[in-house]
C-alpha cells in the first residue's frame, strides 16, 4: 500500500525531487547471488539520460549511480546480491532553480502543478519537484537490476509513432533503433522524424510519440490471476510512467474491431507439448497468464505542455494568466520514455517470475 | 500481495469458479454506518445478468446475491455496515456440465485454456473455471458497494464502438443507454448494431467492442503518486477485467498525435481558486492525482473466441486438433463489461477516497 | 493492507460475525496440485468446537465446513487444489441472541464493547460480532489446507499453564494431550487443572493460561529480515488471536536474565554443513530466520471477562451500570486457543515457505 | 510484502549494511505539511548512538542523518512535509573491518551468521552486514518523524529489568530516565545496574534486558481487526528489533495467572460518554483497538552471544570450532533497544492514525 513503492516480492520504491539533494530507489527482494557490475546499471542509465541529442533536454546531469547496500563486491568490482535491499542513489547537480521560478506561482496547464497543489496543500515546484520525469532514472537503474533476475528474457523498447508519423511495419529492424536518436526502428520514419522534430522544436512546440516493448523468451505461466494478471500489472507499470495516458497489450484497442475469428491466435504443435502460435494477437497474455510467446505491450505519450506558445492558466489565488514555457525542454519526451518502458517490462517480469515460483514451486 | 484481491484500503477478495457451488466476494475496509438494502446489490448484479437479450447468452443465472457479514440488518431490511469484512456470495445455478467436456481435452484458441495448464498443471476446465466471466459478478455486487462510499460522484457506462460501428459522439445521450441491449448512447448506432449483432450471432462469429466510463463529480486529489496513480490503478482494473486488451485515459492513444498546444487543457478561474478546464484531454488525471473533471476511461474487448467456426489447436497431449464452440454464447462479450467497468471504477475511485483520507485528513 | 487479512503470498481473509448469517474464510495463493478431503478441514474444526466438554462453552454449533471454490473434486471426494482462491464458508446455527441483549446497552470490562463503538459508531453486540472468538474458526480451517504446503512439518500445541498451575515439563508427555480435555502434556497437572477449573466454573469466575506451539522439522532459512522476521510474524499471528497479551519465542521474556554464555545456543558439526544445536533457547530463530530447531512459540491468553461476578462499567450513554455475565461462558477460553495456535503457525510457515521460495527459488 | 518494509499507509523501508557505504530509509505516506528540523531527526540518533558511556560498544558513528527528498526547505532551516517519500540516509563511517575478519569463516552462536547463509547462500559478514542493530538507526530517524503525525501522544521508552535486577515500579520516575545510562527509571535500580553491569563488561560477558514502552494520550479507535490490531502490529513491531524474544501488553505473560475478576479493568464514568478506566490490564488494547489508556508495551532483549568466553560453534565447511569475540561489545544490547522500542511504537501508532482515518473518517 506503499504510494512509492511499485511491485510485490521484487519491489522497487523510490523518492526524491527534481532539484532536491538526491533521488534515489531501494530494490527490496532481490534473489541472492546475482552479479553484475556498477557499470551495467550506469550504461542503463546512460541510455535514457538527456542533452545526448538536440532532441531532448540540454539539462546536464551526469546521472552517477551509487550503489549503497544489498551486495558485496569483490576487488575486481563484481557485485554479488545477498538478498538484502539494494540501496540506490544519484546526486541532482544540475538544479538551475532560476529557471522555474514562474512555476511557484501559476499552474502550467497539462502539469501536475494544479493537482499536486491541491492534494497536498503544498508543492516542490522547482522542475516539477516529485512530478518530473527524472523520478523514471530510478526506474531504469532498478530496470537494470530486475534484468538480472530474468536473464533469459530479451526487453527490447522501440518508438513506433511521433505525432503524425507512425513506422511502417515492414520495414521494422530492431538494430535500426540504436542508430537514431528516437530509437526507431524504422530508418526510413526515422529520417522524417528528424526534420519533423527538428521543427517542432524550433517552434517551441511538443508532440506526442507512442511506444512498443516487446519481452522475448518469457517463461509461459507467468500471471497471477485474477487481480494480479501479468497483462494488467503492465498496464499499472506502463501507466505510471509521466504523459502516458494509454496503454495497449497486442492488438490492443484494435482488438475490438477484429471478428473472433481473426483475433484468436491459432495454435499447432510445438515442443514439449506446448503450442506454437500462429499469431500474436495476444500480446503473449491469455487470461492473465503469459503463453510464451513474445509479451508485447505499447503506451501512448502525450506531448509535453512545457510549450513557447502561452497557454490559459490561473495562479495560485485563482486568477487568470497566461503561461508559457521558457528554456530548455524535450519538444518529444516520449523519445526518453523507451528505456523507462523497457525498465517497467524488466520489474513486472522480474516480480512476477518471483511470484510464480512462490506458489508454484 | 493477494492473487485474488484488488484494492488497498478499501478492498476487493474473490474467489469461485464457473460451475462450483458458489462465487463469492469479501469486502474489506468498507466505512461504517453507511445504509443500503440488499436490493441494491441486486439491482447492480441485474444489469449484468446474461440471458437478458438475444445478444447475450443465455446461460440462466438467477444471480440471487447472500449479504452474509459485515452489516447490522434493521427490521425494515435496512443495512448498515460495521466496518468489518462484508461476505457476499452467490449460489451457481445453472451448472450444465456436459457442455463443456470437449474443453477438458483440448484448448480453445484466444482462451485461458493452455495457460491455465501450463502455469497450474491443473485446470477447472468447466466453464473456463475462474476465468470464466463469471467472475466479474463478484466486482459487480462489491462495486455497489463502493458506490455507497462515493455517493456525490456519478458513474456511467457506455458501449462506443461494437466491431466496425462507433458511435458518432456528438448524439450521445446519456438516457439512450438504458433503451437499448447494448449500453449505446447513441440511437442510431445502436439500431445499427442491432442488425449486425444479430447477423454475427447467427454465424455463430462475435466481435469486439470499446467501453468508455465516466466518473462525474469526482473530488480533486484523489490518487497517489508515484506508483499508486489513479490512472494507473485505472489501467489496473480495466485491464483485469476478462478480454480486454487496451485501456485509454481522456485522450488516450491518440494523445500521441497531438501538439502540446493541442493536447493540453486550457484553464479559466472556476470556484474557490480551483481552475474551469476548457477541455479534459486529460480524462480527469494529470500527475496521477484527479483533477476534478470527469475521470473517462475507456477500454476495449476483444471479441470471444468461442465461436462456431473450427479453429486450429492442439489437445492436452500436444497432438493438432480442431475446436469450434457449439452452444450459447455471447456475441458480443463486450456488452456486459459496461456495468463491470462501472464497478472497478467504483472501486479504485472508494479506495483512492479512502487513502487520500488517510494520508491527508 | 486489508484489515481482516494475514499473511502475504499464502494469504487469509476472513468475515463474519459471531451471530450473522456465517462465518467464512478465503484462502489465497495455495500451491495447485495438493490432495485434501473435507473430512481433513472438518477434523481440525472439531478439534476447536466448543461444547465437547463442561469446561467450554455449551454453544452447539456443529461447525461444518463447506468447500465453495479453488478445487477439483474426484469421484470419490478427494479434492485437488487449483491454485486459485478457496472459499470456505461456515453456517451460523447456535443463533440464540437473546442470551446477549443487555450487552446492546452497556460496555463489558476486558471485552471489546467499547473500543468497537468508539471505532466505528456502531456495533454487533450479538455475541460479540466480529470480535467473539467464533472467528478463530476460519483460522482453523484455513490452517488445515496451510498445513498441506508444509507436509514434513509436524505442528502441535499443548496448554503449559492454567491460571496458576504450571505444568512440570521434566514430565512433558505429547500422547497425554489428547487424553484430557485441557489439552495438557503433563498428566499430573492435566488432573490438578480438572479439579481446579471445576471450582472456578461453579463459582463463574474465568482463569487465564499459556500456550505453547512447537513446529519441528521447519526447514532452515524461513523467514525474511528485517520486517518479515518470521518471530515477528509469529507474534504478529499470535498476539492476533483472541484474548492473547504475551508472546514469547524460546526462551521469551526470561531471556532477559541470562548471561550470554547462558543463552546463546552452541553448535556442534551436524549432517551436510548444518550444526547441532546443543541447546534451544532461540526457539528456532536468528535473526529472523528459522534455524532448523524447533520452532517454540508461547503465548498467554487472559482469562475471559464473561464472569458471573458484578464489575462496574458504564452503559452506551456513559452511566455508570454493573455487569455480569450470565449464561455460558467458557471457564477458560485458552483451552480452545490451543488448535488455533496451530493454525496460525501453519499460516506463518506456509507463506514463509512460499515467500522463501519466491526469492531464493 | 516488501521483506524491508514496515507499516501500511505510514510506511517505512529500509537498506543498508553494517560495514557498507551507507543506511538508510524511505519514509512513504507521510502527511504533508508538517514542521521539523533536520537537528530534531539528528536528537533522535544521538539518544540512540553507541559510545556514549562505557556501557555501550565504543564503535564511534557520527550517525549525521541526511535528509535527501520529500521536504521544503525554508531559509531558517525548518522543513515541511511536502507528502511525497522522504529519503533519508547515514553514512557509514567507522568501518574497521579487520575487527571482524573471523567471522567470515565460522557461526557466532546466538548470531544470524548460520541462519544468512544458509538462506542466501551468501554473507556480509562484516559487522553481522544487515543483521547488524545498526539498521536500528534507520528506525529511529523514521520515528522521529512518526512522532510529527501523532504530536500529542507522548511516548517514552525505559529498561524496568537488566539481567536479574528488576526495578521496583513503587520508585519509577520519568524524570530519572535521563539521569543514568540505561534510561532506568528507578534511581536505586540504576545505581545498583552501575556496580552490577561494570562486572559483566570486564569478564567480557553480557546480560539481557526488559524494556517497556508507554505511550500517552493515544487516541481511542486504533487497530483494524482482526489482523491489523494495534497489538499484534505492536507485537511484530517490537519482535522485529534484533535480540527480542518476547513481546507483552499490558499485563503480559502474567495475565495466565489473572482471574476474570482481576483481570477486566473496571470501568467508571469519564467525560463525553468515554470511560474512566480503573486499571490497565489491557495496556491499552481491547479486541485489538485502542481504549484511550496508555499503550503499554514490555519486550525482553536477549545478552549478545558476542562474549569473551569461547563458545562451541561451526565453521562455514561444518567443522567444529570454538568462537569468542575480541574487542569492542556491548554488555547489555538492551540498553540501546529504549530510543529504537519508542520508535517503533511511533511508527505504529502514526500508521493506524492514518488507517484508521482513511476508514472511518
């Protein structure tokens, strides 16, 4: 019932402000003796740090993970978990206050600005304080670890639409994703993309992207059924996420077009007994319980509101204003919320791989 | 951590298969003193029913709801809870077993069959056992009494979209949704839908469907971030409910192809320094905490699979076989999830009341 | 975070009152693929009924158990966990509530009157509602089935106290236990009680006693630091029952007065790297974890406050009124605590057993 | 079900080793808009500290705590609750771990050494890594701020018995508790402890310790039965800090030896319609839920097994060994258990505020 805490045997909960000393995550019921390196978690956190493209933030944070407890390490550097909790933390540095003073004093529309300040009677407001998107940094370290506990299983996270431009299918190439700087895996989408954002973010403007994370060689049977269905622990994870505001498993919303019989996934004979699918119109989920096929999940990113063009608003006392946002910001922040799903895939797996084995055996 | 429990504060435990002796719910953490008759719940559980039109099946279920705890009766059938665990059961009626012996040697494609197995190593194959929809008659009792919780905020369901038919929404009427078998607001859709429901349920063929739920007069501030954002126990319980495979808060999926300049919801001065939304892209939630507009969900059904047509599968033993679904069944299973979703609504917004409460007086 | 549930991957739900409809438990998170009859359930409650001699209460309840959910049943009535949630319910047959009427109007010393009307502003006075002892009875059922999980360890419980007579534990006989109605080791102490509760029963005063539970051959290693300890959760578990005020693990409270060169259990070179344990004062625990020993919990369970004896008290206005007690009354209601002791050390270490398990495979 | 977690709604996670970088702990749930100061948190540790007489290990530890989120700092220093998480962290810094190098290779009796690795496969062995009282420090910085959410209930812990010298309550004074080095009450006690635990120190042995816990002014209606009562989350509570063995309410362990008559706190008129109690039996507890009397709390804290004298043991390839421990101990860990008993009442006590709002209002 913790509000920070995300996850059951494998659990992850986090605190910290965007320009507050620190933020930071504890990783609670990690299996022992897994290894890995310090290393590992920071080339996670690389990935989704921002200023590594005009595309995103030119906010500079290094983003350096401490490891504070949990595991022993070896002096070549190793770490070994010991079944205790893991202690993770990174330093704010860059907190350039000056830049949001305006937010103290009026609600930017489409921020949590006006909610935060309504439930709690009080707001962090520098750089959206508790609300910003730097919170998902302790996702990704924590999405490194979870790997660890699922080490056979494949995450991969892709930007398949941005604003008006969504990817052509045919042409999907998952090495094509680390080759531009929206991870699309479309190359041809991708050079659109480029002078697309390149203008949006000259205007000052922000568009919105929607992502796809597909998890390869996911043991069948994970799931517990019935409120703790592995499809609708994705969509609480993927949901969580900042901006995101749908959230899709297979053929998703589309679903509800098809006709029984093509939604259905046939099935002929595989190994072991178990079938092999001729499609994936499931998203590798039956009743709440992955079938082995690649589990597939995609959320829709809204565009930020942090826009040059002002916006209606009140103040903090109810009065009209109007605002707009100056400086730096991500005219597409979904772009940075594929390494985030990638982690969220990596937690519900990893708990869920616990859970199993609990009552299963 | 409980597989068949949802909710924290105010909370949801079921259990109870397709064709055992009974289904059942308890109710935990309810307030005290609030009064409801057992006609309540009944109305709830009557909305859901099947065997009620031709476009649902036609399995007779009397549905009679047992308050069996929880509640002090007065002498005219008033109840008032107590504050403790409110035990509700139904009896199962109309278990025609023979039905369904084909299921136990083979597994339906697009159900719970084989994961079932594989994650088990036995299965209830009666019915689909507990992930028959059955179930969801359970969170239809106990979201009545959630209901009971909220009694300022207005709950409402409608069916949106059934197949290739959506509803064209500036005819939608709230009123049109009780005159027609589908839950459409729309009238036109709805007579519409009529002829092609019951042209698929000649052919023994079913389709999906997209349901849209929406909280009115919900209070500002409910929902806690980080990892217990209302949207994201939204997406939760949307997601858990039988067949669904997309959730969307307001704008949802398509937040994606908006701007910033678009998507984001303008705001005039309201009353007591709590801002008018010129527009409610964001279904009622931004940072995960309720905004005070309406809170829309929707999600969408896929259609059953149980179907007339053969479809390619495999038995028990791994061997190739044809299933086909002979027998009632509903061609649209997307119809009764209207008061379902209406329940988890209840539910997650009573829980959300509750914590909000705790945590902030 | 459910109030009337325990336990976390093998996990309990209870409802109902002392004079309502019935009483009945959920049981989640049972391992699939486990054998039980309805018998097995039914012996465990048995052994809990009152009115099987003059010195427990006289109320007749048969206590049968009814099966709802999370089962198979054979032909010849053996029955197979699922895996999902068991429904067990109780029928309330003993209902005779005009026993309880002046408890309606005025607050009973030691007993829960009050604090339940301060709680929640209302109150099922009817033999106590939620807080009479009857509820112990699901404990014991859904004990029963947790004792499936953990079919190498041998659970039982014996009466090592009564009021003041202490057992002499140089003559501990586990056979004597189930040859007195005290459920006594020690015979010569079992006859000393007979004569004993006699008197305090005829004059309709109560006595308290203490309870030992003792779990052999637990596997090492249950239990979870630092707050799922698996001795704080067996005091957790035990405090929970009714009536209890002390629990102590080993040695208890009287480890307090030894020097460490006395308490602290030295080992000896046992089988496959595990010691010997040369003493047992740990009661089968450091920290948090299970050694291997037995498994010692004591817990004092005060004596029942329902006495013929006048005690001054105040009514629902907040006069000042004497109460007694007529009617039946249990002497000593620790006797009956004795299998729910059981119980709820068989919950303990059945999801300690699965949590172990979750995260250590 | 997080293993480092403890409370609900009010909710404490904790990391850290004895001998790694740092400690600490999340604070989740906490009410927004409550006041303190970051030395208020930092009187809390010093009380608690070690090396502050010769009765305590000389381990010197500035514990300075670090607040790292979930706070606004004004300009004067005062920080305000904003209801997010509140990180808070503890450098580690006197890491001698040479001290400690034996016990990498063999089991401490009366330590978690055998029980880690055996669950885990794996030990920080280096100052008992997590199962180190230092984890301790993490409890009382979360209690100091526990200690904002109830700010007029009093809490005070005291030692009323070390080793075989109990103090005579006839003597206790509050007062006193400060005056002496073992937070004893009763000033001839005390003086006599001096003598008495100076001789245990220099043999190199060590001796256990009662602690009692009160805490005044409690609210009437805390606890949510029947698994959430406030004495079975005080037993846990209190069980869960290391070397505790046995846990009472009230009249404890002696109420078994109590008549009905003796036992019940009679009641007589008080104000508002609330009771006047005439005893306190119950410690403040009946039927799990607070009455309004003080909350009394006993637990008994084992001698440490780290003692000069060479104890039988094992090592980690099981063979036989003789162990004693060199250098800096404490004689009597109890001691140091007062500061970290009265924080975890504060936790208790703050997180049934908070349930039992967000239940009943």
């Amino acid at each position: 019932m913790s509000h920070n805490s995300f996850g059951h045997l494998f659990r992850l909960t986090t605190f910290g402000e965007s320009h507050g000393p620190a933020i930071g995550a504890v990783v609670d019921g990690c299996p022992p003796r897994l290894t890995f390196r310090r290393e590992d978690v920071q080339a996670a956190l690389d990935r989704r740090r921002p200023g590594q493209s005009r595309f995103t933030t030119q906010r500079k944070e290094p983003d350096e993970v401490e490891i504070l407890s949990g595991v022993i390490e070896a002096e070549d550097g190793t770490l070994t978990t010991t079944g205790t909790s893991i202690g993770l933390m990174i330093r704010n540095v860059d907190q350039r206050s000056k830049d949001y003073s305006n937010i103290a004093q009026s609600y930017r529309p489409g921020h949590a600005d006006f909610t935060y300040d309504a439930k709690y009677g009080v707001r962090d407001h520098r750089g959206g304080g508790r609300s910003s998107a730097r919170e998902t940094a302790c996702r990704v370290a924590a999405g490194a670890i979870a790997q660890l506990v699922i080490p056979q299983v494949r995450i991969r996270g892709a930007l398949v639409a941005m604003g008006q431009i969504e990817i052509d299918r045919s042409r999907w190439d998952w090495e094509e994703v680390g080759q531009n700087p929206f991870f699309c895996p479309d190359r041809i989408a991708a050079a659109e993309m480029e002078g697309y954002l390149g203008g949006v973010r000259k205007s000052g403007s922000s568009v919105g992207a929607v992502i796809e994370v597909v998890a390869e060689n996911v043991p069948v049977g994970l799931g517990a059924p019935i409120y703790g269905k592995l499809d609708a622990d994705l969509a609480s994870a993927m949901m969580s996420i900042n901006a995101v505001k749908g959230v899709e498993i297979g053929a998703g919303m589309a679903a509800a077009r098809l006709t029984g019989e093509e939604n259905a996934d046939e099935m002929r004979a595989g190994n072991e007994r178990a079938p092999r699918f001729l499609s994936n119109n499931a998203g590798g989920v039956l009743g709440g319980i992955s079938t082995g096929q690649p589990v597939v999940v995609r959320f829709a990113v809204k565009p930020t509101s942090s826009i040059l063009t002002p916006r209606k608003s009140i103040d903090t006392e109810g009065a009209e204003v109007d605002v707009s946002t100056k400086g730096r910001h991500d005219p597409c922040v979904g772009i940075r919320a594929v390494p985030v799903g990638e982690a969220m895939m990596a937690l519900v797996l990893a708990d869920h791989v616990l859970r199993h084995r609990g009552q299963n055996g």
